[in-house]
C-alpha cells in the first residue's frame, strides 16, 4: 500500500503488510514545503505542552516559550488561575516579554509601551488621550489568549484549535503513564533545577523517532552499558532484559521494559550501599501501601520511553526527562530538556536523580552526544541522496518486544493522516 497525497505528488509512507515493509520518504526531512504544513496541520492542530504547574508556583509568576513556532507568554494570575497568550503585541507585533521567567503583575511592550495585565487586558497606552474612548470594546487590543489550555496532572498543554478534542481524549494511553510518573509522589512532582537548552542540525521528526528507538541502544551506546555493567553489577545484556512497545493511540507511542540501572523511586543497586537500600525500601514500601504490589512493583522497576505526538517526550528511565523540539527549520531543531522528580526527594536521593539526569540523557551525557552524532549523519545523507527509511522491525508480530519500532510507525501513521487529511 502506498500512503500519498496528490497535493505532495509522491509517497511519504510505502507499507506493505505482505512484506512486513514500513518505508518512510527521506525528503520528509528536508523539504521546507513539508515544515510548512507541519506547523499548520500539526502544530496549528495538536495539543502541545507547555509547562509543568511548579514552574509557576506562586501568584504573578510567568515563563516565556516557543512552542511549534509560536511565542508564548505563561503565567499564573494574582487569583492563582494558568493562563497562556501569544506572546506578540496586538499593537503592532512586537515581543510583550522578553524574560524568560520572572515575577510580574504586568507587561509593557519595548516598542510603543503597551502595558497589559497578568489577565491579559490593556491597562495603560501612552498618548491613551489621542486613541477613541471605545477603541478596545472589542478587546482586539489584548493580549490574545491561546483557544484552548488544558492539564492533565500538573502537565499543562494548548491548542490553537479552538474545535480540538479534549485534551484527556487527545492524549489516549498517553495518561496510563503520566499517571506512572505523578503516583511516584505522595506531595506531587516538581522541575528540578534549570533547562538545558540545544539544538541540533536535523529536522525534528528525528528527535521524536530517536526518543522511542530502543533499538539503536546496544550499538550506538555501547560506553554507557559497559559502564552500568560495571557499576551496577548488571551481567544480563541489555536486550535480553525484556518489555514491551505500544501504540498509545493518536500517535503517542511508548517501550516500557525493566533496565540494569537503578532508580530513585524505587529500585536498589549495590552501588547505592546499604544506606541507599534502606531508604529505598521505605519508599518502596510507602509505594505497596498507596498501589499494591503489583502497581507499586511496576512503578518502582520499569522504565519507559514516552512520546506524546507531536513533539513531547517523557523518558523515565534512571531519572525522569521531559523534552521537548522545535522545527527551527527542516535541517535544524531546538531541544529543552528538565528534570521532574517527587517534591518530597532530598538528600542523597535528589543526588542520584540529578546525577543520573545529567549522566545519561544530558547533552553532554552518555547517550545524547551519540544520538546528535548519528542523527547529523543522517540528516545528511537526507540531502545528498533522496529514498527511504525502513522502520518495519517488529511489524509482523502482534506483540511488539521493546526494541521493536512499533512506536515509530504509530508517530507516522498519526503524522501522515494529520498531513494528508481533507483541507
Ligand atoms: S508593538 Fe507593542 S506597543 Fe507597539
């Protein structure tokens, strides 16, 4: 079966089930008409995420975004409600806020002074005398509030669709594992520390297939597992540790598996020592009383590879990573990456789990150099020779094993029915 649109006068996706053959054009990536409609029928249409509720902790609290092309202003109002504008001046465009987070009751626009309130209204013009008494009964010149905003347990998402489907029926098998991470708090999760921020020469859909890609883990991070091999006295080989991929529906997919490596909540290694064990065991134990064993047991062990189409990723794997990518262009992507942990971890804990954040999905950890590298590579072969990406590994089973792309294809398939749907 060949998947077209007229409107691209080619395939983007060949799939042949008698084959077991999943193919994807390489000029997905590199061509700057496919960005364009990405950003309108993926971007202008999905629900896409824009902050964690403890970054906002307080009244008159706000960050600054840029989510699928789009500037944002987030904050939190005095009376403590979460509300999120383009970031652009209704006067004559200009950015309204040029911090990155801060503590504010209002905003006041560089260019002409435009000042507007934490709700968004205009509060103040200069030379308000020369504008008509009634020029902003129909609020044009407030600042414009994105048509939906949503969050599912902490997690804050919008959509500039104002007819899209609600956030918790958008976000499908997705919520099975936010709910994983969120119940691994008794106080709720927070961000830990500050973003890292990089970028990358390769269009984004290869940071959205290369967070769900488990297979690439043996041969392009072979340091790493030699390290976990000898610090965490693990003797199984990676892939024979086992777990499962999903299709999650709407194309967020997700490998849930058991890795060698420990975990702040709740999974012991002998590197922690005994210190480490005992406090391991009481969280554990905390875990069995709130979820049962066998919850509690799933939570504590298995790690997971989470993406939520389009562009949001959750890894819990030895610490917990939230990341995000921007289609700067086709040949070039943004990437943001935070810790989130239990508000409740201190000590040596909180340790573990900003070592580990930054041990191994860091930019300068041990996979994330490795995946940039092999990613580059490919973006530019994309542009010296055009054909296709085989993602069929797993295709003809029925229950994907964990380093099958099963996920992969569920991010296409959902990317090619949003870009070739009816206008
Ligand atoms: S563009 Fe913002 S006040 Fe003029």
């Amino acid at each position: 079966m060949s998947v077209v649109d007229q409107s691209f006068r080619q395939p983007l996706l060949k799939v042949d089930p008698s084959r077991g053959h999943f193919k994807v054009a390489r000029s997905v990536f590199v061509d700057p008409k496919i960005r364009e409609m990405e950003l309108e029928r993926i971007f202008a249409n999905c629900w896409l995420y824009l902050g964690h509720e403890s970054e906002l902790p307080k009244p008159n609290d706000f960050l600054t975004r840029t989510v699928g092309g789009r500037p944002l202003l987030f904050l939190r109002d005095r009376e403590g409600k979460v509300r999120a504008y383009l970031n652009i001046c209704p006067h004559r465009g200009a950015t309204v806020c040029r911090e990155s987070r801060g503590n504010a009751k209002s905003f006041t626009c560089i260019f002409h002074g435009w000042t507007f309130g934490a709700n968004g209204k205009l509060l103040d013009q200069p030379g308000k005398e020369c504008f008509a008494p009634n020029f902003n009964d129909d609020e044009s010149a407030n600042l414009t509030p994105v048509p939906k905003l949503d969050e599912y347990r902490g997690f804050w998402f919008f959509n500039l669709n104002p007819k899209a489907d609600p956030l918790h029926d958008y976000l499908a098998g997705a919520k099975d594992y936010i709910d994983k991470v969120v119940d691994q708090s008794e106080k709720g999760m927070r961000i830990i520390g500050g973003t890292q921020e990089y970028s990358i020469r390769a269009n984004w859909k290869m940071m959205a297939e290369n967070s769900i890609d488990i297979y690439h883990g043996p041969a392009l991070h072979p340091t790493y597992i030699d390290y976990l091999q000898n610090t965490t006295g693990a003797t199984a080989p990676l892939d024979g540790l086992g777990g499962y991929a999903y299709d999650l529906g709407n194309g967020h997919g997700v490998a849930e598996y058991l890795g060698p490596w420990g975990r702040p909540v709740a999974r012991w290694i002998p590197l922690w020592g005994e210190g480490g064990k005992r406090e391991i065991d009481a969280i554990r134990a905390r875990l069995e009383k709130r979820f049962g064993p066998e919850r509690a047991k799933r939570l504590a062990d298995n790690s997971f590879n989470l993406l939520i189409f389009p562009n949001l990723v959750i890894n819990d794997i030895v610490s917990i990573t939230i990341r995000t990518f921007e289609p700067v262009s086709p040949n070039y992507m943004t990437v943001t990456a935070q810790c989130i942990g239990p508000k409740e971890e201190s000590g040596a804990l909180l340790e573990r789990r900003i070592s580990n954040f930054l041990e191994f999905l860091g930019p300068a950890g041990f996979a994330t150099p490795d995946d940039i590298e092999a990613i580059e590579t490919a973006q530019h072969s994309f542009g010296a020779h055009s054909g296709w990406n085989d993602v069929s590994k797993g295709m003809p089973l029925e229950k994907q094993g964990w380093m099958d792309e099963g996920p992969i294809r569920a991010f296409w398939s959902e990317w090619n029915r949003r870009m070739t749907a009816a206008e």
